[in-house]
C-alpha cells in the first residue's frame, strides 16, 4: 500500500509541474506547490488536531493535499455542512483512501472524515478539516529591490 501511495504521490506531482509553467500572464513568476500529507504522521484520523496543524501552515494555489488512508473518505462541503457535519449534499467525495487533491482556486476548502458512509461520527469526533488558501506570493516580490527610491525634492 506504502508503495502504492508513493507512486500515486509521484504521479500528481509530476502532472502538476509537467502542466504548470509557473508563471502568470503578467509575467511574475510564483513558487511551485507545496505537497501536504494532511495531519502529518497523524495522518487523515480522528485522533489528530487539525486546527492546529493548519495553523502552522500557509496554503496558496498549486499546493497539493494528500489524504491518506485506507477506507477513510474525505468529503468536500460547504462551510455550512462542514461545522453541522453534513454529506448529504457533498462538493465531492474522494473515497480511494489515498486521495491527492489540488487546492485550485483561493478561498476556503471544508473537508470531513468518515468510514466508508458506514459508520458516522467521525466528523463529530475532530475528523475535519478548513483549509484557507491564497494566491501564491510572486518571487519577485521575495527579492528586495536594488533600486532606491528617489530623494524628497
């Protein structure tokens, strides 16, 4: 299964950079996506802490999610159904249990756990997730100008 998710990971990040030049029409140039194993070593569980380790990250455009485990689905919804814990009118739904998802657009992404649609609870039980995402930082406003601004007259 490990080798599987590996492959699967590859795969998304290769297609996202294969089909993304990285640059605007305008010109800027913007940082690549960054690939997040969602709850880290916690993984895609009732166990971990979401809030928190969402706070401690900055999602922008480009940025992949990667939901992994077996026979957890992760149901995309509304903020409304998010904080009732609703599914009956989903966004989507990704049930393969290794789900890598492109954050596409800026805005907020609601995502809620269960097992399968068999046992419910586990959105109650902690097993969701809001991801607020924003257009990416362009590099060169990363860079400081060598210019210096002209003197007062």
């Amino acid at each position: 299964m490990a080798l599987r998710t590996s492959i699967l990971v590859f795969f998304v990040a290769m297609a996202f950079l294969g089909t993304c030049s990285c640059a605007s029409t305008s010109g800027a140039v913007y940082r690549a996506g960054v690939l997040y194993h969602v709850g880290d070593s916690g993984g895609w569980s009732i166990i971990a802490d979401y809030n928190n380790w969402t706070s401690k990250k900055d999602f922008h455009v480009g940025d992949i999610l990667i939901f992994g485990k077996m026979f957890h689905t992760v149901t995309q919804v509304n903020g409304e159904d998010y904080q009732s814990c609703n599914t009956k009118s989903p966004i989507k739904v990704y049930a393969t249990g290794s789900d890598a998802i492109t954050l596409t657009k800026p805005g907020n992404y609601y995502f809620i756990g269960g097992r399968n649609f068999k046992k419910p609870g586990h959105c109650q039980a902690g097993e969701k997730i809001h991801i607020k995402v924003t257009l990416p930082i362009p590099k060169h406003h990363l860079v400081a100008s060598s210019r210096l601004a002209p003197s007062p007259k």
